[in-house]
C-alpha cells in the first residue's frame, strides 16, 4: 500500500472550544480547561485511528494555533505584530518581539508525548518553522538584542523542537511552511523566500542524514476559515526554492490545484532519488466530501509522474489550524480523511496490478 498521512490539525471539539472560551473569560480553571483538552486530545486520536490511517496525530487540539504554540506564556511579546490577509478578507496577526532572549514558551515533543499516552498506532508531529518565527522580530531593531542574536537563539530553539520530537520516537516531524507561497507573494522577486529556505537549511544541517530522511516540510496556499492566503501566487515559482529544503519528505497541497498535472510534471524533474513525495488528495476547505474513487483517480493521476516508491497521499493542509477555525466540522474532516486512507488503498491495488 502506498503511505498516506494525515497533515495535522483537526477541527476542536465543541466541549474544548467551550472550555477555551470561558477560560479566556475567568469562568474556568487551568485544571478544567486541561481535562477539557485531554478529552479532545482522545476522541481525536481514536476518531483518526478508526478512520484506518496508518499514521496519525493528536490533531493539535492543544495547540492555541499550528504557529504560535511556541509562544505560550511568554512575557516579552506586543500585539502589533505582522498582518496576513486572506482572499476573504479576514485576517490573522503575529504578536512581535519586545525584547531578548528569546526562547520557546512550549514545545511541540510535549503534545507527542501526551498524545503517546493514547495511541495505538505512529505519531507523526508538526512543528512551526524557524522561517515563520522569524517575523516576530520589528523591522526597527531592538536596542539590546540584535537581530543576529535573535536568530541564533531562534535556531538553537528550533532543533530542540525538531530534536526532541525525533528522540520521543516521532513517526516523522513535519516543519509547516505554509509562509513559503505567501513570501512569494509579499515579495514576488524570491529574496524573501530564498532566506527563509537558508534560514531553514541552516537548521536542518544540525541533523544527521537518517535523521532529515524522517524531517517532512509542508507547503500549502494556508487554510483559514475555508480562505487562503496566497492561492493565487503560481505554483511552479514556488517549488523550485522548496525543494531546495534538506529533507526527506515534502507534504504538497495540490487536490485544490487547477491545474494538476503542471504541478506534478515540475515536481518531478525537482524531486531528489531518496525523497518522498505526499500529493494532497483532499482538499480541508472544501465542503464536498471526496469519495474514495475521486481520491484513487487523483493518486493515479499522481502516479503517472512519480514513482510509487517515492509517492504517498495526504491531505492539502489542516483541517483547523487555528483553534477558533469551526469552519469545516470534525464529521467533515474525519469523512475526507476515511476516502482519503480507502481511496489510496484502491489505488495501491490497482498500481500493483
């Protein structure tokens, strides 16, 4: 059978948001709040392990957003941080740095290892990249911490999240880069978006070669209240500087693609023997659930540019990367995670013919 693979998030429990939203008011307790995600945390991995997904997550519903979980309780942040709008209109915005050192409030092994307390299949974790972080630090320098300290501390902060995910036996660690398409668009001349891949590289190079063979990066359009953030930047611009990444894995949106055969014909000439490639078959922001022939038909499409020994299937993106997204509902998502599991399982027999 070829690998599938859930990308990450699932949308949170009604009971959970419920919790989060009186915590935030002071009409709950930490202690209640965390019973309230620990229960989140077991029906998700026991809703995704009933779906037949070999490989699973805690579905972050843990995690305040898919970016901004290293951030937790930390006291030297400012609202006023960088805006990212999408096609909708809404809008998201980072916090900024005030001043140093800075160092990860949380990290990403915790949910691992709480989320190992209850699965009985591999875990796979996602973690935020370096390159996302990076835009917490002001365009006008801080007086007593350079932008240079700034990025060592960064980069010592995210091997240990890479690191200790991979020593707590993760299935792989997926970095999000979901910042890669919407560099691109902030900055169409790629300046932007080849530091991002240094900055990067500059930590996956810590890791030894059998350790980047279970490093993944994943890319999408992003996925926020069924609207995206750079869906309208061209694919074929952004690939040639992704696949750059030192990695053993990519994880591609591409289900929601016009265009799909393009994609995968410049994915083939970029992706590296020893690689693995896992084509999105479902698409998160879509209402319409895809049946299992729909899912075969587009891993078959896939199939005709990679070989089977690098190919495998998830999904576009998460389901709900910002805990607040209710957007899609969590029958949804587990619907378009089972076509997705049966219908590479259809196509595997099919390729094996």
């Amino acid at each position: 059978m070829l690998q599938t693979e859930p990308i990450g998030s699932i949308p949170r429990t009604p009971e959970l948001i419920a919790a989060m939203q009186a915590h935030a008011m002071g009409q709950l307790s930490y202690e209640k709040l965390q019973a309230a995600q620990l229960a989140a945390v077991r029906d998700t991995i026991a809703r995704l392990e009933e779906t037949g997904s070999p490989v699973i997550s805690d579905g972050e519903q843990t995690k305040p957003s898919f970016a901004t979980y290293p951030l937790n309780g930390l006291k030297n942040l400012a609202p006023e941080g960088i805006v990212i709008p999408f096609a909708d209109g809404h809008t998201r915005q980072l916090p900024k740095l005030t001043s140093g050192p800075f160092r990860y409030g949380l990290h990403a092994g915790s949910f691992l290892k709480t989320a190992q307390n209850y699965a009985r299949r591999p875990l796979k974790q996602a973690v935020i990249s370096a390159s996302a972080l990076s835009l917490l630090y002001p365009s006008d320098s801080l007086p007593d911490y350079s932008q240079e300290e700034f990025l060592r501390d960064l980069k010592d902060e995210a091997e240990r999240d890479i690191r200790e995910c991979l020593q707590a036996r993760a299935a792989c660690v997926q970095i999000d880069f979901t910042e890669a398409r919407l560099a691109l668009k902030l900055d169409p001349s790629g300046e932007l978006l080849d530091r991002f891949v240094q900055l990067n590289n500059s930590i996956l190079e810590r890791f030894l070669p059998d350790e980047r063979r279970k490093i993944a990066v994943h890319a999408c359009p992003g996925g926020d209240q069924d609207s995206t953030h750079s869906a309208d930047v061209d694919y074929t611009k952004l690939l040639p500087l992704l696949f750059r990444l030192d990695v053993g894995r990519f994880y591609i949106q591409l289900a929601s693609e016009a265009d799909r055969p393009r994609v995968l014909d410049a994915v083939r000439r970029l992706l590296k023997r020893g690689q693995m490639l896992f084509v999105g078959v479902v698409d998160p922001i879509n209402p319409a659930i895809e049946t299992a022939k729909v899912v075969c038909d587009r891993v078959l499409e896939a199939a005709k540019f990679i070989a089977l020994d690098q190919l495998g299937t998830t999904d576009d993106c998460g389901f709900s990367p910002f805990a607040d997204d209710s957007s899609t509902t969590r029958e949804t998502a587990f619907a378009k995670i089972k076509s997705r599991v049966e219908g590479t399982e259809m196509a595997s027999r099919i390729l094996a013919v």
